[in-house]
C-alpha cells in the first residue's frame, strides 16, 4: 500500500509541476489578480491532465503492457480540479 501511494504521489507531483512550469504559474502575474490565478489555475489543470494521460498511456504500452485505470485516472482528475483553484486563490 505504502509503495503505490508513494508512486502515485510522485506522478502526481511530477505532473503538476510540469504543467505549472508551462503555464509560468509560478511568476507573479499568475497571482496578479482572482481572475488571473483561477484562469492559470484552470490552464494548469488541462496541462496536468495531459501529462496524466500521457504518462499512464506511455507506462501501459511501453513498461508494463497493462490496460490504464481510467476509473483511478479520472478520480484524480476530478480531486485535482477541487484542489488546484481553492490552492491558487488562498496562495
């Protein structure tokens, strides 16, 4: 248990920071103003979902020759998106 949740973790972590460092959601005009942070906020979601997808697609066909948990993928999605707003307008 400990081993999968460490893993996920780091996938997660390794997505969302690419997608922030695409979207230059760490630079000062992503906090400027509510509606610039819930608009990076938002474009930073999709990126991390691409690279989600992208991710698990590459680690089934190329690694491990297993079918994707889209069930498990969406879920994360899903929690991502409740987080990363409320996240970026509390920052």
């Amino acid at each position: 248990m400990l081993p999968t949740l460490v893993t996920r973790d780091c996938e997660v972590t390794i997505a969302w920071i690419i997608a922030a460092l695409k979207n230059k959601s760490y630079t000062y005009a992503a906090i400027d103003s509510d509606a610039s942070s819930i608009k990076c906020a938002f474009f930073t979601w999709i990126d991390y979902c691409s690279v989600r997808v992208l991710y698990c697609l590459l680690v089934s066909v190329v690694f491990t020759k297993l079918p994707v948990d889209g069930w498990e993928l969406v879920r994360q999605m899903w929690i991502t998106l409740l987080m990363l707003p409320t996240f970026r307008l509390i920052y």
